[in-house]
C-alpha cells in the first residue's frame, strides 16, 4: 500500500523573538485572535475602568504594595473598574484590592520567560503573547492611568500613553504618578532636559500628575472620570 506523506506547513514557534522572520505568515493569524479575544472580552465590561501599573517585583509587605491595594479598593468601592497587567507585585495588589471589594478586576497577563505569572484575584482574565495588542487593550478600555512604582514595561507604557494623548490620536485621560520620591527624579530631568531644549513644551509636562496619598489619588479619579 502506498501512502502520501502529508506536507508539513511551517507555523510559528510557540517561543520565538518576536524580530524572528520565522513564521511570520502565521503570526498574523494569532495576533488577529488575540485582538479578538481581547475585543470581546473587554467590551463585556460594563463599568468605567481605570489602569494600574506597577512592578512585578514588589513584595506583598512593600509599602508601594499596600498603596496600590488601598487604591485599587476604593476605586472598586466607588463603581470603578480595575485593570492592571495581571501578573505579581503592583499588578497582583491591584487585582486584589479591587476583587476583595465585590469589583471588576481585569487582568491582561502576558507570557514571558520569567516573572509574569497570572494573579489569583482576577475575575476578568486575558492571556497575550504580544505586548503591543496588550497595549491596545490598556489604552482602549481604560479612563485613567495611575502608575505606581515600576521598571521598564511601566516607563514603556507612561510614555506611550502620553505620546498618544499629546499627538491627539488618543482623547486625553489621566495619568497619575504614585510616589513621589520615586518618580520625582524622572519629572526632574523631564524637565531640566526636555523642556530646556524644547523636545516638549510645558504644556505637555502637565498631562502627568504626581501624587502621594491614596485618598488624593482616588479623588482626583472621581473628580476627573465620571461614572
């Protein structure tokens, strides 16, 4: 008996760079299913939510922890919904704070190497393989940002975010710094250097709010996006 070997098509591999050529054809088709995915699930949100940044490497005893739980609570507390990255640290005291108060806590994890693992407080959850499409998700559904202490992944998505609203292809939305003694060297040199040498006007500085007291930063929320 004589059988036809079937003709292997060449997919993309489940862990590959995303600037690897291979199997970029297929890629296509998993980035449509996770904006899909991302589309229907987001849409059946039926509150104004609010985004919370931070690292994933804080421990649950860190005062920025705390913070970000008190936040996320009275948000929750005053009909807000709470979305965050979904993994640990600032992202898991979010997802906590918001899901312990009876409230929406949406969790977009993205799968990494390391670190990132989905929280346990999460009744919203969405699972990316592609940060941009993620991105999408956080500017799309959220109506303010509040950024709490955090690394590279939290400056990437501060500034994207403020990209979009300066060039208008966003509308303009909140966008709170916690901590700041954290945060205050960077509004610093922002300062001293872009401003200084014309890069951004100051106008454009003042679409960032820095702030310390969680009662603050939630008022400001309230006063600013109406439910």
């Amino acid at each position: 008996m004589v059988t036809r070997e079937r003709r292997r098509v060449s997919r993309e591999p489940k862990y590959c760079l995303e600037n690897d050529v291979i199997g970029d054809s297929w890629r296509m088709f998993r980035i449509m299913g996770e904006f899909v995915d991302g589309f229907d699930v987001m849409s059946a949100i039926n509150v104004p939510a609010v985004t919370i940044y931070g690292s994933a490497r804080t421990p649950s005893d860190h005062p920025y922890y705390k913070m970000a739980e008190t936040i996320a609570r009275d948000l929750a507390l005053e009909g807000y919904g709470v979305i965050t990255g979904g993994g640990p640290g600032i992202m898991e005291a979010a997802n906590k704070g918001a899901i312990e108060a009876g409230g929406v806590s949406v969790g977009l994890n993205i799968a990494l190497p390391h670190e990132q693992a989905p929280n346990q407080y999460i009744n919203f959850p969405l699972q990316f393989k592609y940060f941009f499409v993620r991105k999408v998700m956080f500017l799309k559904y959220s109506m303010a940002f509040i950024c709490m202490p955090g690394g590279f992944g939290s400056l990437d998505e501060l500034f994207e975010s403020v990209t979009l609203i300066q060039t208008e292809r966003i509308k303009p939305f909140p966008i709170v710094l916690v901590g700041g003694e954290f945060w205050g060297g960077l509004i610093d040199w922002l300062k001293d250097q872009f401003i200084t040498n014309g890069t951004i006007s100051e106008d454009d500085l003042n679409l960032i709010h820095v702030m310390d007291d969680p009662d603050e930063v939630v008022n400001f929320i309230k006063k600013t996006v109406v439910l």
